[in-house]
C-alpha cells in the first residue's frame, strides 16, 4: 500500500498533521502513545498493522501538537488539548462517528474524547492501557515515585540513542533482538520529541489519573490486553468502565504491531462488525464551575439598592463577558452567584482565574469551586453528584480562592496549572500565587504557579 499523504488540520492558530490510511467503511481513530507519522511507516511492521486495519477502516493518525509534523508550542498539550485537537483532525476529515484506538499511554486521549464526545464514538478499543502509572492507596500497580525518577533520567540522557531504544523496546520480545525494528524505534523518538520533551510527557501521564473519567464512559468499550504481570492491573481498568469487554490475547508484547498483530486487528474487526442498538445517553461529562461574591450581604446593606444593583450588574457583565472566551456555558444565576459549565477541566480553571483577575480591578472578591463528574439534564437543568460536589467546594473555598476536586487536578496534568494542597479532598489554586489557608484576608505565599 502507498504511504498517505501527510495533510493540516487547524485549531486556533496551531496545526495538527494528519494522515488517513485505506478507505473501509469505518473511521478508527489510532492514538498511540508514540508518534512520528511519517518515520513511523518506515518500520515494516507497523506499516502490516496499518495495512490490516485499513482492510476494513478508514484509519485517521495524527501527531500531538508540539510533537512530530504538528506545529510547535510553547507548551505541551494538556489532555484537554490534545482531545480539542483531535476534534479539529476529525473535523478536518469529516469522521461525524469514529472508533477509538487508544494504546499504551495514549490510551488517555481516546478515553477522554469518548467521555466528552460520547455522541461521536462509535466504539472505544483500548490495548495496553492503565488505568493510571502511580500506585497509590487504591491502586497498588504502577511503578513508585522513585523508579519513575530513575526511568525519567534514562529518559533525560538517553532519549533516542539505539542504546536507549533496546531498552525501551526489551518489553517486545519478539523485536526486542532485532537491530533494525531498534534502529528504526531510535529513529523514531528523535523525529518525534526531544529528550526534555519525552521527559515532560512521561511526567504528564505518570501524574494523570483517567479512572473518574473511565467510569462516566457510554459507548461500547473493549479492553485488550496480552499475558503481561500484573494481569490483574488490566482486568480493573475494565471493570470500572460501564459495559466494557475484556480479551486476554496471547504473547507478551507491549507494541500492538509487535507479536502477532493479527489477533488484535480480528478483535478490533469483530467488535466493530457486531451490530449494536445506540447506548442510551442521559449523562454528559462535564466541569462545573460555582462562582459566587464574597462578603454579598453586608456589600449590599452597606451601598443601598441601588448601587448594589449597579455592582451586580457589573459583577454578571463581567462573569458573562469571560465566559465566552473559555467556551463555557451559563447554565444557572441567582444573585450574586453562577453555575458555569465547561468541556474541559482546564478552561474552567483558568476562566475562574480570569473573572477573579478582572472582578478584583473593580474590587469585587469571589470564590470558586471546580469539578469534573458525570451530570444528568433534567428539565433543562443540571443534576448530579457532581454539581453537588462542585457547590460544596464553593461552600467551603476561602474570599479569593478557587478550589478543585482532586478529579479536576488529575485531569490537568501537563497543563502548567500549579496546585496547593488544602485538603485530601480538595486542591487551591490562585491566579500568579498561591493563597495562604490562613483566614481573614488571605496572604501571598511564595509558591508561583503558572498558566
């Protein structure tokens, strides 16, 4: 088969490469961690697993922005970026309902548009995925704090050397003795990121946290996993996801196009040809932001009515004309208060920041209280645990805060949002500095924290 043409797609003022591979009759959506569209096709291999899949799908590969053919950034992409710039991709190719192959650490990408755009996924395929790389209190897979700082400095040193990539690719054992699929795997990172880059997206995945979100999923889902350890770490990613089928395959290979590729592409095209009647969707995915302005009632008894009702409107001017920019939605106002919704963590986050930023030039003070969860739409209106979740924050954030759930923060991860801990329950951010938790007026700290 001819290699594809390499095309743009745009989202803001950042372009995204793309390719699309064969003509089948389904859009699959390919979100490996590693990327490197062209080179990647260099690798014999990867171009059979390619060829497989086009046998019976029309195959759409992007790279990340800031990676590979994409436009550079200053910064990497967050998860919500990267979940906004595959949406442009698909736009871009006129897929309105694709498949989502999401495998090894790029798994997240794909579980996340599922989870936003449920409505557009077709099916969510998952080969290698972990639900996350940390271990912690409840989840006791993963590599330790220390072993991950070992691995980021071979990382950091080695980063697209053969020597390096035999190490990376050790997980593969029938390459793993092949200097070729090694040289051509070295090849690969160089064309892909740079070390720092490699380093910096390890440390995103390591600190990200996907299982809230896998648990909100409403489309058909299949985990595939091989005869790796800790067999029972996969099972768990599938029995949080609602629905999900799980296929234990054979071998021990990391890669999906090491091994036998063959089984992986029969279990993707017999799940895709299973005719299945559409997943009711009375839910949505959604952060919800509760604003509201501090010290409003003796604001109110002090200035009378009608400057009161002056800042008022000052004040809902303000909210309105900053919602917008964050691609966010009022879904609710009474008095000096809001309910805000968002597509993504991090827009919710820094629009909070911004109408905090231009409320206190008129010297207005607020609070504010952010999560991500599952809501439910009744009679226009949302429901859920998760607005009770996001309200209860707003309760207890101090005048000038902005606190978020630990969900919110595991989601935003590689997104230069830095983050104080108030409590195991809930994390406080500020605009250029972090807020002290002492009461009263609150202090500056000297922790800076960026956008």
């Amino acid at each position: 088969m001819i290699a594809p043409q390499t095309s743009y797609a745009r989202t803001g003022d950042v372009s995204i490469a793309y390719q699309i591979f064969g003509e089948g009759s389904v859009d699959l959506a390919f979100t490996p961690w590693i990327g490197g569209l062209e080179v990647a096709l260099e690798q014999p291999r990867f171009m059979a697993f390619l060829e497989r899949l086009a046998g019976f799908a029309r195959v759409i590969r992007h790279d990340r922005r800031a990676t590979g053919l994409s436009d550079r950034a200053a910064l990497l992409p967050d998860l919500e970026t990267q979940v906004d710039d595959l949406e442009a991709v698909l736009n871009a190719t006129g897929s309105a309902s694709t498949a989502m192959l999401g495998t090894g650490a790029g798994f997240g990408v794909a579980a996340m548009f599922a989870a936003m755009h449920p409505e557009r996924t077709s099916a969510l395929l998952l080969f290698g995925a972990k639900a996350r790389s940390a271990p912690s209190d409840d989840y006791r897979w993963g590599r330790s704090e220390s072993e991950f700082r070992r691995w980021l400095q071979l990382v950091e040193l080695g980063w697209g050397t053969e020597d390096f990539a035999a190490k990376f690719v050790a997980d593969n054992p029938s390459v793993s003795q092949d200097p070729e699929f090694v040289r051509w795997f070295a090849k690969t990172q160089r064309h892909w990121v740079t070390p720092g880059a490699a380093a910096a997206m390890l440390r995103q995945s390591y600190e990200t946290d996907v299982r809230d979100i896998l648990r909100t999923l409403r489309v058909p889902t299949l985990v595939m996993a091989r005869e790796w350890r800790d067999p029972d770490a996969d099972e768990y990613l599938a029995s949080i996801i609602p629905g999900a089928e799980f296929v234990r395959l054979l071998g021990s290979d990391a890669m999906p196009w090491a091994g036998d590729f063959d089984a992986i592409v029969a279990e993707i095209e017999r799940f895709l040809r299973v005719r299945r009647m559409p997943m009711a969707i009375d839910t949505v995915l959604a952060t919800v932001l509760f604003t509201d302005m501090v010290g409003s009632t003796a604001r109110a008894a002090a200035l009378k009515d009608r400057k009161w009702s002056e800042l008022v409107a000052e004040h809902d001017r303000i909210v309105r004309g900053t919602l917008g920019r964050f691609r966010g939605r009022e879904q609710d106002h009474a008095g000096d208060g809001f309910l805000l919704i968002f597509d993504g963590p991090a827009r919710a986050i820094r629009c909070a920041c911004a109408i905090s930023d231009a409320l206190g030039r008129f010297g207005i003070e607020i609070r504010a209280g952010v999560h991500t969860g599952e809501c439910t739409l009744v009679d226009g209106k949302l429901r859920g645990i998760a607005v009770h979740i996001g309200a209860r924050l707003l309760e207890i954030a101090k005048p000038g805060q902005v606190l978020v759930s630990s969900t919110v923060k595991d989601l935003v991860a590689g997104s230069e949002l830095a983050f104080h801990t108030v409590s195991r329950a809930c994390l406080e951010i500020g605009e250029s500095s972090l807020w002290s938790e002492a009461p009263g007026r609150p202090s500056r700290s000297s922790s800076s924290i960026g956008r």
